[in-house]
C-alpha cells in the first residue's frame, strides 16, 4: 500500500487493518406494540462476511437497521438490548447516533446515488459533510474508493457526470465507494444485488470479497448461492405465528448449507418455503 493512501492517515488505524466486530445481545424491536424481532443474540466477526437468510418478513432488515441506529428513526420504533461495536454499546442513549452511522455505512436494494451530484461529489460527499475541503485529500479519496470498488476504469473520464447516469450495477458500486470513503469499521447491505443483472452481480460479489480483508460485512440475501458463494457465516431467521422474527441457526456457512442442525433451516435452504 502506497505511503500516500488515505487509509494510513485515519489515527489509531493501519492500512490494512480489519473493521470492529457487531456483538448484539438479546436485541427485541418493536414498530410500535409488534415485536418484529425477538431475542437475537449474534457476534459478526471483524474479517468475514456474515450473511443474513430468511422468509420475507422475518427481520432481516430490522436487525441491519438496529446496527446501525437506523431503527430509531422510524415513527414507533424502539428497541432493546445491547449491541456493542468493540467495547461500546451503541444502543445507549449517550452515544451519538451519527457517528455510528458513519462508522457502520449502509449499501442499501436499490443504488441510491445524490442526483444533483456529479460522480465524484457523490464519493466524498460523507467527508464534505464532516467539513473535509482539502482538494488534494479529496482527490485521493476519489480515486481510491473508485479503484476499492472496482469502478474507477470505468467512470475515471468522466468524473463529473452525474452518478444517476451510470448503470444500475455501476450505481451500486459508486453507493459502495461512497460507504467505504469516511472508512467506516462494518458494512451493512440490504440484498445489495437484487435489482441487478447477473454480471453486475458477480462484480459485487468480487467487490465484497477484497473488502473484507478491511471492513466487517453483513449482507442480507435472498439469494442462497450468493450466500453460500460468497459469506463465512450464515445467520438463518425465521417468524411465527405472531410475526415475531427469531435468530433460528447461526454456523459457519459450510455448516449451515450442508448439515444444518435445524429442520427448519434445511426446509428452507432446499427451497421447501419462504
Ligand atoms: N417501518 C415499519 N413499520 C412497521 N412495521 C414494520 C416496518 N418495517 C418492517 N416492519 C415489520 O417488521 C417485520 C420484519 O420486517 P423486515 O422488513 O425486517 O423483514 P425482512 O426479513 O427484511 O423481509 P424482506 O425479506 O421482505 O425484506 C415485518 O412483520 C414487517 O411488517
Ligand atoms: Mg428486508
């Protein structure tokens, strides 16, 4: 890694150094009176990619958007528990809830680039917002998370087009050199890949596999080889009755695809429901 990368300057952090593991601790959230998700306790390990599988409604999406705060926001939402990023419970009141979403960034379904900003604003457009003005700093961190996000050949004649005007695949990329450019530790992702066509598909794949030697990874999918292709550890998700999502099977993905402890699991991995 060259002297001058904007990963070396972060205090306190090497270049190549690997995000802050997620701890969660007997997480309840609720959207007013309904328990969504009940009782989750998982550890998302710092280096790996952890993949979230389960039924459409189970709380997939609720569990990423307590991580990262996100949960909070919606009218009637709260939540119980205890989540710590390396020693700090983000759940606690005092801590600033902005700060933890720049330090768990969040790639959502659908690639949702600033319209009125031109590619590259739409890259730094997180370390403006913290006062970052410095041309060269700027023009480093540019180029280097278009490059981290395997989109730099394909945009570096063009920077100041507007991002709406790439492709869907290549928005989605440009989103992730948007996360990964305030050097957050965890990356959230919200079935990144599936308003995308399969090649696009596979070049997220790619993407996510060079980034976890950095930053710690948690997809949500729909799709189980995409789980099975690219995550070390499968958390499965299953709701009831009452439409209360539960952490049914967590394993190394191996595990959970080829001996799964759980009937359930195996019922829905071999397409049985959900
Ligand atoms: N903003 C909201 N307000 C009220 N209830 C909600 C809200 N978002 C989700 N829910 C409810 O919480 C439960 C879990 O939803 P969630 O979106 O987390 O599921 P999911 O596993 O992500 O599903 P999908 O695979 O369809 O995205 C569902 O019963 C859903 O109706
Ligand atoms: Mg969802």
């Amino acid at each position: 890694m060259a002297q001058s990368s904007v990963y070396g300057e972060n205090a306190g952090r090497t270049a190549v150094q690997a995000g802050k593991g997620i701890k969660v601790e007997n997480l309840n959230a609720y959207y007013g009176k309904h328990l969504a998700i009940k009782n989750v306790s998982i550890e998302f390990e710092p280096n790996l990619i952890t993949a979230l599988i389960g039924p459409s409604g189970c709380g997939k999406s609720t569990l990423l958007r307590n991580l990262n705060r996100l949960h909070e926001v919606i009218p009637g939402a709260r939540a119980e528990g205890k989540i710590f990023l390396g020693e700090e419970n983000i759940l606690d009141k005092k801590v600033d809830s902005a700060l933890i979403r720049r330090k768990i960034g969040m790639v959502f379904q659908r690639p949702n680039p600033f319209p009125a900003l031109s590619i590259k604003e739409n890259v730094v457009s997180g370390l403006r917002l913290e006062g970052e003005s410095n041309p060269h700093k700027l023009e480093r961190v540019i180029e280097e998370s278009l490059k981290r996000s395997y989109l730099w050949d394909e945009v570096k004649d063009k920077l100041d087009e507007p991002g709406v005007s790439l492709s869907g695949g290549q928005q989605q990329r440009l989103c992730i050199a948007r996360t990964i450019a305030v050097q957050p530790e965890v990356i959230l992702m919200d079935e990144p890949c599936s308003a995308l066509d399969p090649i696009s598909t596979l070049k997220i794949e790619d993407l996510m596999l060079e980034l976890k030697k950095r930053f710690t990874i948690i997809i949500v999918t729909h799709n189980m080889q995409q789980a099975a292709r690219v995550s070390d550890k499968t958390g499965f998700m299953l709701a009831g009755a009452e439409r209360t999502g539960e952490l049914i099977e967590y394993a190394e993905t191996k595990k959970v695809f080829t001996s799964p402890k759980e009937q359930r699991t195996e019922d829905y991995i071999s397409g049985r429901f959900g």
